[in-house]
C-alpha cells in the first residue's frame, strides 16, 4: 500500500527509536521527545549544517536512474519467444510485522535478522516462480528501519538476475519523526540482461501537506529502462510507485504522468511491460470504502462528528474511474471483464498481518500482447509482505 507513511501530526514532536538487548533478544520501544515545531527545525537546521547532504532530497523532473549488477553473472539461454514478468511491492523486508506507519503496529526499526529472513524468504520466492523481469516497489538502500542492508544488491547476489536499475521512491539523511532516521527506499527493475537508457521520472507531489511534512515525504516515481533481449528492439520496463495516502487528486494526477510515459514509448514505436503499486482498485470493483477494515483500536471512522470522516489511503471512492484511460489505452494483464467475474482471485493487498489478502491495488500493463491466461495473482505469497505478486507472460514482439 505504501510509498511508506509516517503521520504529519508526529512531526509535532521528535521521537526516538530505543534498542535493549534482554535474554539475548533485541527489545524494540518508542521513547517520545515532545519538542516544539521550532526546536525542530533548530535540530534540522544543525543537522543540515553540520552534514554534507540536505536532510531530505529533492529530484530532477527526469534523472538517470542508478545502475546495479550482480557479483556473478547467471548465463541466459539464447532463444525466448515469451518473458514472464512479475511486480511486487516487498515492503522493505518487513514481512508481515506490525510496521507502525501502515499495520496499526508500534515497530519502527527492524533487526538485521529480521531483515535478512524476509529478504530469504522473498529471494526463495522469486527463484520459485522465475520471473525474467521482475518490477520491485519499496526496496531499501542502507535505511536506518532496515538494517542498513542494501536489499537490492542482496537480492541481485541471491537470485539469477543479472541487472537492475533503480530510482528513489523516498530519501533522506534524517528523518525527524519515530526515530526513522535515513532513509532511501526505491523502485526497482531487475532483469537478465541487460538494462539501459535508465531514468527516473519525478511525480507530482502531494497538495494535502503542510509544507514540513510534505519535505521529509517520499517522492513517487516512475523508473524506466530497455531490456537488452537479443532480437529484441525498444522493449521497456516501467516500474511506479503511486502515492498511497493522498486525499486530494495526486493519484489522479500521478496516474495521468504514467500514461504520458507509457504514450512516449508507443508513440516512438517502442514496447513497454510497466506494473507496479498502483494504490487504487481497479474500475468496477465491489467494495471501495475500507476505513473500518484498516481502522485501528484507538480511531474512529464513519460516525458523527468524526474528522476526519475517513482514514487516509482508505477510501477509493473518489477514485472508481482514475484508471479508465489506462485501462481504455492499453491491456491490463487482468482485464476489466476478468476481473469482475471473481474479484477475491485476484486481490493483492491487505493492511491486516493476519488477515488474507482484501483488495487489488498492483497490477500490469502493456502495448503489446499478454500469453492468454498466463496472468497469476500469487495469493500463497501470504508471510513475505502485505502485497502479493503479479505476474504474466508477456509475448516478445518480433
């Protein structure tokens, strides 16, 4: 669900993470620093200063995206008629724990352990389904809630890709809220061959947020890259990441960016397979109002005088017809009249570590064609995150 959340009102106060070690277990708790909105940006201030980056980054409309190869080289046979391609948002290999920023948890900093279990767990998996292009949402480079592991270059070294490239989703020295500290999390492409003309294309930001909040805030994008198959010319991977909590028109907007992206590539004669984390249902869907579901013990949603009346990243309503163009435009993986006829076979998202998947939110596109029925929503991916994959075959033009 995420580009990940921390809530705008904790930027209140600075809040810091606590580690103790007890019977040789790491011992997670919440220590909060209540601080005036001025002493903050005192803090902020120093901590700029005194550093050699801004806290949090900024991006170019368009950057080039930042390359990545695996420490050994996977030979890749010579002849393909058809590609699998799978998207997954792997929640920064927090598994399945009560993340405090989108399961109603009080966890903000995870073990390497825990870490690197999630991080096997999900490499098993893609070496189970062998996907030759694989689109990641929330992969984490070195951040302070995940171990500082660099996610991307271990999944490379632990599955047979060779190739990836990669683009921020949300990135900061230091982040003053929840002991969250640094942060860079990404989009992500990951292939068997080779990857170029790499870019990351910034999106619009959020128009609900103070302008605090909205500074230390991710920043969606789309990465793009061409998938060096041999015989195979102008074929692009699209990978986005749509803003989750927004309760204005970003999505809306963000949406209407992807497609001009995806215009770009077909009207220059070129192929695309895109997906990603699309943060909204698909037109037609039964339910779209999900604020009881994700409601937590201490909110309330939907009774009077409740403000808001609905929790944020909840409520689809507004949305029903978001994706009409896209879908009119090109082919979904799971069309329209598919999905309809059995909307649970094909749900991917849930806000519960419980609970079985509630909701579709990822999803693949293309230009070109999909091998009929190939399309899986890989629902057994219950323990690795709170997405499951997408995946399809998609046919290589000739």
């Amino acid at each position: 669900m995420a580009c990940n959340y921390f809530p705008p009102e904790r930027l209140s106060y600075l809040c810091l993470s606590q580690v103790s070690i007890m019977d040789n277990q790491p011992i997670y708790h919440t220590s909060l620093l209540r601080m005036p909105l001025s002493a903050i940006l005192i803090s902020a201030f120093i901590f700029l200063i005194t550093s050699c980056e801004p806290l949090a980054t900024d991006f170019d409309d368009t950057s080039e995206a930042i390359y990545y190869t695996a420490g050994t080289l996977v030979p890749v046979p010579d002849t393909f008629s058809t590609v699998r391609v799978m998207t997954w948002n792997i929640r920064f290999g927090a598994g399945r724990l009560p993340w405090f920023g989108d399961a109603c948890g009080d966890r903000v900093i995870l073990s390497e352990d825990e870490v690197y279990r999630s991080l096997q767990s999900i490499a098993g998996y893609i070496n189970k389904v062998k996907p030759d292009i694989l689109l990641l949402q929330e992969v984490d480079l070195k951040s302070k809630r995940s171990g500082y592991i660099d996610q991307l270059q271990w999944l490379l070294d632990h599955t047979y890709f060779n190739y990836a490239v990669c683009g921020s989703q949300w990135k900061a020295q230091f982040i003053p809220s929840d002991g969250l500290g640094r942060m860079d999390e990404e989009n992500a492409i990951l292939s068997r061959w080779k990857i170029s003309d790499a870019k990351r294309i910034q999106l619009a930001l959020r128009k609900d947020q103070d302008e605090l909040t909205r500074y230390f805030y991710e920043r969606c994008c789309v990465v793009t890259g061409r998938i060096e198959i041999p015989d195979v010319t102008n074929l692009y991977a699209v990978n986005v990441h749509i803003s989750a909590f927004a309760t204005d028109d970003t999505k809306k907007t963000q949406i209407i960016q992807l497609k001009t992206e995806l215009d770009r590539i077909d009207g220059a004669g070129g192929y695309f397979v895109a997906g990603g984390d699309f943060n909204t249902l698909p037109p037609g869907s039964d339910t779209t109002d999900y604020c009881i579901q994700d409601m937590c013990s201490w909110e309330s949603y939907h009774s009077e005088g409740d403000d808001p009346m609905h929790k944020e990243g909840s409520n689809y309503e507004p949305e029903k017809h978001w994706l009409d163009t896209l879908y009119a435009a090109y082919r979904c993986a799971v069309p329209t009249s598919v999905y309809v006829t059995n909307q649970y076979q094909y749900f991917t998202h849930t806000t519960r570590g419980t609970h079985f998947w509630d909701r579709t939110l990822d999803y693949l596109f293309t230009n070109n064609q999909w091998v009929e029925n190939s399309v899986v929503t890989h629902q057994d991916a219950t323990k690795e995150s709170d997405h499951a994959p997408v995946s399809a075959f998609f046919i290589l033009p000739k």
